[in-house]
C-alpha cells in the first residue's frame, strides 16, 4: 500500500518533502519519475555516437582528446540515470540492449547525423545548453533526493561541453568565411531542433505530473525562454543568422516562424512556411530520424564486441 495519496505526495513536494525511496512513492510519482529518468538516459547514451560520427573531423589531435572527453563524460551521464531506474526495478539490458531503437527517448534533434567539426561544436553549443537548461532546473527542483545527488556530477561536465561549444563556434566566427560559414550552416538545421527540443507550448498541455510533483520547476516555455535567452544573443553577437530576435523592451526572445513547423530530414531543411498540428510533430517524434537505428546499433554493438573478447 502506498505510504501517500497522489494528492497527499503533491501538497507535500511542492512544501519542500524530499522522496528517498519507493515507500515515499505513489504510483503515479514513480510513473513520472520513470519517463523523466529514461528521456535524460537516453538523450546522454545517443549524444556519444552522434558526437563520436562528428569527432572524426577534428582539426587536430587536442581537439579530438577534448570531443572524446565529452562523449566519455556523456556515457557517465547516462549510467546515472539508468542506474537510478535500476533502482526504481527497471531491467537496465532491456533499456540498452532488448528495446527497439524507436522505442528510445531522446530528443528528435540527435536522431540527425553530426558530419563535421563545425556540427559537433554548434551541437555543444546548442543542444549541451538544452541540456544544462533541463537538468538545471531538475537540480535545483526535483523532489527525488537520488537524482538530485546525481546530478551535482553532471552539471560541472556539461558546463565543460557547453563552453567547448560556445569557444569554438565564437572561433570559426573569428576565423574567417569559411569556419563561420560552416557553423551557419549548421544553425540553419540545428537551432529550430533547439527550439523544438523543449516539446509542446505551455497552453497546449493539461496536465503536468513532473510539475505537480516537483520533478521539474519550469515549464515546458519558460525553459525554452530560458534558452533562448542565452542561445540568440551570442548568435547576435558572432553575427550568426537564426530565425528569432531579442526584444530589448521585454527581455524576451520572439520567434521569427510559426511553432511547430515542417521539417525535410533529407535536406535538414526547415520549412517555415508549412505550419503543422502537434500530433504531426509527434508522429515524426515516434517515426524517428534518419540515424536512429545506426546510433543505437553502434552503442550496442561495442558491447557484443567486447563480450567476444573476454570470452576468446
């Protein structure tokens, strides 16, 4: 029997309860928890592959060191989460080895192919501040004692991967055409993947149970704002192109298109002029992209290599 009703563990989050275990669990919290801890999972474990694609384009081998550093600090990252739905009794091998690889979680966004530098680097940029925008605010709000813990870890790393991001992107747009070329082209795709990373506006949802039981604190538009806020300006300021504009009297960041908006994942072209529901967002979301299966493949197959090995 659990130890509290949904509206009794509601009342006493939101007053500052911290959950430790199951005992302090309703059904409903740890259903919550679940989808929450396998988004953040996942979303780590598929950044490795698609940075790792990317890293081979690296200028030099300092730079390849720090690409792979980041994408070792990202497998850690996902064991964290996946070690706490261990905890929570769910099978970590069916999470990694027995799902299809359309039944994974991360954001559409690193269903993309990364093909070089200037892409590994506007991704740090852009989706590692996502991510730092995400999980800070899980840090600083979440109810669940573990994964508060746990993330203490992993903010310090991507704030690494973030300045890596913002460091070069700033550097190939000193450089001259050609580096700063190459980061355009990247935002011209990758931003708008930014945008929608943050999934549907505040006004479309009904319920939130990461908010009613405080695993989160921000909504899903304030934490796009927040983003925002910190992505346009520095594009601003580098003299990159992206289709959203600061508002100097609000302090906001307005979008210059329609959310959401239709995407071509063979010419990673936006097209901002074809508007569609949701549910059409959604069912692209569930299709997944292009390199979907090839990530999850990859992760896997590293595995199975290594267990030959040990058994030869």
């Amino acid at each position: 029997m659990n130890r509290f009703t949904n509206e009794e563990l509601m009342r006493k989050v939101q007053e500052g309860f911290i959950v430790e275990s199951e005992e302090d669990m309703t059904d409903d919290y740890k259903k919550a928890l679940i989808v929450q801890l396998t988004v953040q999972g996942d979303t780590e474990l598929i950044s490795a592959p698609a940075y790792f694609m990317a890293a081979r384009d690296a200028p030099s081998a300092n730079t390849m060191v720090s690409a792979v550093a980041i994408i070792q600090d990202e497998l850690g990252h996902a064991n964290i989460a996946y070690r706490l739905l261990e905890d929570l009794g769910v099978d970590r091998r069916w999470l990694l080895y027995e799902r299809e690889p359309a039944k994974f979680k991360h954001p559409y966004g690193f269903d993309q192919p990364l093909e070089n530098w200037a892409e590994l680097v506007t991704a740090n940029a852009l989706y590692d501040r996502a991510g730092i925008t995400l999980l800070g605010d899980v840090h600083r709000n979440t109810s669940y004692g573990p994964l508060k813990r746990g993330l203490a870890k992993v903010a310090m790393e991507e704030n690494f991967h973030l300045r890596h991001g913002e460091v070069w992107i700033r550097r190939l747009a000193e450089a001259g055409s050609a580096g700063k070329d190459a980061v355009q082209r990247a935002l011209d795709w990758m931003f708008p993947m930014g945008v929608e990373w943050f999934g549907m506006p505040d006004d479309r949802k009904h319920h939130n149970a990461q908010l009613d039981y405080r695993l989160k604190g921000m909504t899903n538009d304030q934490l796009r704002q927040t983003w925002l806020r910190a992505v346009v300006p520095l594009c601003e300021e580098l003299g990159y192109d992206v289709p959203a504009r600061s508002n100097s009297d609000t302090g906001e960041v307005e979008l210059l298109y329609e959310l959401p908006c239709q995407y071509d994942p063979e010419q990673r072209r936006w097209l901002f002029d074809e508007t569609l529901t949701w549910k059409q967002v959604f069912d692209r979301w569930k299709q997944r992209g292009p390199m979907n299966q090839q990530y999850v493949e990859s992760v896997r197959r590293s595995r199975f290599d290594v267990e030959r090995l040990l058994a030869a």
